[in-house]
C-alpha cells in the first residue's frame, strides 16, 4: 500500500513537472511557427512578439484596400489550455482581435455603426493547436442591435469555423450566422433566419462550398417578398497561371410575392480568371452610391450564365456567354461614339427565349412590344424568341447587323 501511494505520489510530481516544463519547451516552437504561418499572410508584418513561460503576446500589422491595421494576439501554450470554451488539452490556443484605436478612421465609423462606440474587438478569431497537430480556426461574429435612420437592425452573431494542420494541405469548415433583423417604425422591412453551409479546400486544387438559407422576407417597392429554401452551391478549381475556374448555381425554388414569378434558377460560370480580377469584380457588387464604371470595367472577363425564371405566366430562359476583353484605357468622346468603344472590346452571345404572357404581362412589356414591333423579339408557337451577337463593335440580332444605338433605344423604350 505504502508503495503504490508513493508510485502515486511520484506519478504526480512527474506529470506537475511535465505541465510546468512542458510550456518551456512548447514556446520556442510556436513562435517558429507562428512566423513561419505569417510569413503566409501577403503584406503581414509583425511588429513584436514576447515569448513568457505559459504564453506569449504578438502584435501584427495587416494591409488593408488603401489602409492598414493592427491585429493583437495572445498565445497560450499547453499542454492544459485555458479556451473561450473551457479547459483542453493541446499544444497552443491563441485568440486575436482587432484594435478599434488601430482602424482606419472610415473603417471604424462603420463598425461603430452597428455596434456603437468600440470597447473592444466585435470580431476576435480563436485558434487551437491539438495534440495530433490538428489547426482549429474559429471566427467569431458579435452580435448586435442597432437604431439608426433605417430603423432598427439587429443581429444575433455567428462563427465560421476551419479545420486544416500544420501544412494547411487541406482545409474544412463550416458558417453559422445567426438571425438578421430590420424593422422600422414597429414594422418589419427585412429578415433572415440563420445561414448555414459547409465549404472543403484544398490549396492548389481548388474546392467547394453549399449554403442553405431557410428564409429572406423583405419589403420591396412591388410589395412583400418571401424566398425559402434559399441554396448556393460554389466550386472553384485553381487552373495554371494563377487562373481560377468558379461555377456559382444559385437555386431559389419558392418565391412568394406580388410579381408572378415562382422560381429562379442561376448558373454562373468564369472558365479563366485571375484571382486578382475575381476580387475586383467581386467588390463591384458592393453598394455604391457613385461607380466609376470606364476604370470599374477595365480588367477582362470572360462569364458563361444560364438563367431560368419560373412564372404563373410560363417560362423565361436566359443564355449568354460574354468574353469581355478589359478596357485599356476609359472611352472617349472624340474617338468616335461612345457605345461602338464599348463594345469593340466585346465578343457576346445571347439567347432570349419566353413565353409570350411571361414578357407581355411583366415590368417588362413595353421593352417586349417594341422590340417585338421592330422585329427584334420573334414570336413562334407562343415563344418570343431573340439571338443577339456582338463582336468586336458589330452587333446582330437575330441574324441581321444593326445599329447598336438603334438597339439600345429599343431596348429602352426611347424610340
């Protein structure tokens, strides 16, 4: 007996001696690593990390469009980890959060106007290093509710979450947003309930992502609005040369509102682009109150669409395929016409095929019975029907070259 207390005792003393040496040990290697993975992060730069026994702390600074920031992170190393969540067991936990006084003055007013004035960071990303060298990234989103002009806007917060190791080879994870809110004067004028989806990566390859909206309900200028079972399926495959191949299949199966249509089905394809220019084109579908658009269309775009809108009325079908060549300078008046320079860069297909109550008894139907009028938008078995092609400054419809101001007159009620 006595001899198994003392086995006890000594097996005691040998694991408190591990725990307290084990952070000496662990230290130096996190930092390693630490700077190895920022050396990842294009344009990081830290700007000092203090290494103690149990833990350490490091400052990073992060470029921004046309600004940059600071990040803090604390270190904690293990074995025995003190977590957002509770105790566990693992190599390095570490949190990091924005620095409100570090963000650009513009940046700041926008997140102190959904969350009032910044007492600390309403985004913090929490990571922890496992036992068998598992990397879990977990973003936190604050929750918050705000009142302002448009009413009341409140948000219940979220997470995104990636799974991956050391090597990053492949990466897992997952969103969760929680509900968003917009009411005004008592009434409701937007709302939608959690997003969840599940996204896969792999470094190199390429990769997938499906998100699933059970609900949108907004107010629009026609009236309510309600779209369920909201899905958005993203495959990205990287190609040679920094090129990327992204298919977006965005699926909204019920619609309820004041306009016939039922269901909207939307697949986009960009066969080449360069991350780069995604990124670009990505920000242009940001709100903006003025978009310069000769500098916005610039960079080259090459989009494949199929659109297909369900309606009381009957089908609309929808394809184009657009290789938009850029823009190497803005067009210019006393080059000639402004319309020819925009599309002298531009060679397109599209195909415009629906039921005749579809266009006759939408928003639509003025554009529908002039162009119908001039012979652009044919009528067979019931169908409207129009082929448009352009190349290189030349526009055809239907077969026939037309004047490209003629056609946009048409096409805007303006004749």
């Amino acid at each position: 007996m006595k001899l198994l207390r003392a086995l006890l005792l000594i097996l005691f003393a040998v694991l408190v001696i591990s725990a307290l040496a084990a952070p000496g040990f662990i230290g130096p290697k996190v930092e390693e690593i630490w700077k190895q993975q920022l050396g990842r992060l294009q344009g990081g730069v830290s700007t000092g990390y203090q290494r103690g026994w149990f833990g350490a702390e490091t400052h990073t600074q992060v470029p921004l469009q046309n600004d940059k920031t600071e990040l803090h992170t604390e270190i904690h190393h293990g074995p025995l980890l003190f977590t957002a969540q509770g105790p566990k067991v693992g190599l390095v936990y570490s949190e990091t959060r924005l620095q409100p006084e570090q963000l650009p003055a513009g940046l700041r007013a926008q997140v102190e106007g959904l969350y009032g004035s910044l007492q600390g960071s309403p985004v913090v990303l929490e990571s922890l290093v496992t036992a068998d060298n598992r990397v879990l990234n977990t973003l936190r989103l604050a929750p918050f509710q705000h009142i302002g002009e448009r009413g009341e806007l409140a948000f219940d917060g979220g997470e995104v979450s990636v799974e991956t190791d050391y090597t990053g080879a492949v990466l897992t994870g997952s969103v969760d947003l929680g509900t968003l809110r917009q009411t005004r004067q008592g009434a409701e004028v937007f709302y939608v309930e959690p997003l969840k989806g599940t996204f896969q990566f792999t470094p190199g390859r390429g990769g997938n992502a499906q998100l699933h909206l059970p609900l949108l309900r907004m107010e629009s200028d026609s009236g309510p609005v309600a779209l369920r079972n909201i899905s958005l399926n993203l495959t990205l495959e990287q190609l040679a040369g920094n090129t990327l191949k992204l298919i977006s299949d965005l699926q909204l199966p019920d619609v309820e509102s004041t306009t016939p249509i039922t269901s909207v089905q939307q697949q986009i394809t960009l066969p080449n682009i360069r991350a780069v220019n995604l990124g670009h084109y990505l920000s242009i579908l940001l709100p903006s109150a003025r978009r310069d658009w000769p500098n916005a269309m610039r960079p080259p775009l090459r989009l494949q669409q199929q659109l297909a809108v369900e309606s009381r009325n009957g089908p609309v079908l929808v394809d184009a395929e657009i290789n938009w060549r850029g823009m190497q300078r803005p067009p210019r008046q006393r080059y000639g016409n402004l319309l020819n320079q925009w599309l002298k860069p531009l060679v397109a297909t599209v195909t415009l095929s629906a039921a005749e109550p579809a266009l006759l008894q939408s928003p639509l139907v003025a554009q529908a019975l002039l162009l119908r009028e001039y012979g652009l938008l044919l009528e067979q078995d019931g169908e409207l029907q129009m082929l448009l092609e352009v190349n290189r400054g030349q526009l055809q419809v239907n077969g026939q070259l037309l004047p490209p101001d003629l056609f946009i007159m048409a096409l805007t009620g303006t004749l």
